[in-house]
C-alpha cells in the first residue's frame, strides 16, 4: 500500500505562515480584524506544525528510532504514537 503523503499548505499559505510566524516571534503585535480569522490563522499553523511532526515521525522511524523512542520524544505513550503515525506496513 503507498505511503500517505504529508499535508502540505500551498505555497502562498506557507509563506503566509512563514511571515506570521517571524513577526510572532519578533515580538511584533499581531493585529487581526476578529477572532474568527485569529482562529483561521491558528488553524492554519496546526495544519502545517502537524504535517511537519509526520515527516519527523517518519524520518525517526526510517532511522531506526523505537515507537517508543518517538513517544519519549513527544511525550506521548507508544501506542498513542504508534496509533496517530503508524503506517499500514507497520
């Protein structure tokens, strides 16, 4: 069965993020028109943060890494981590 492949945002969205990521961490105010799109934006960087995390959990595993090992890591128990990133093949 082929491997599911990682969320990605589309480029403009990525670099959206990107930008709101750098003025966040500069310490710039954020300034947003309402709470809804606060909740867009946060959605957004979730979506991204999260198809990151898979590619790690993917590469750690390639390298040998436990299930166990990646739960030490995300300090999550092996069979939640094994449940949320587990492939098929597995």
């Amino acid at each position: 069965m082929p491997r599911r492949p990682p969320y990605a945002p589309p480029l403009s969205e990525q670099d959206g993020l990107r930008t709101l990521l750098a003025t966040l961490l500069a310490g710039d105010d954020l300034v947003l028109s309402s709470a809804l799109d606060t909740l867009a934006v946060d959605a957004a960087i979730v979506r991204m943060l999260a198809a990151r995390r898979a590619e790690l959990v993917d590469r750690a595993r390639a390298a040998g890494a436990s299930w166990t090992d990646v739960g030490v890591a995300l300090d999550l128990d092996r069979s939640t981590v094994f449940t949320r990133y587990a492939h098929p093949t597995d």
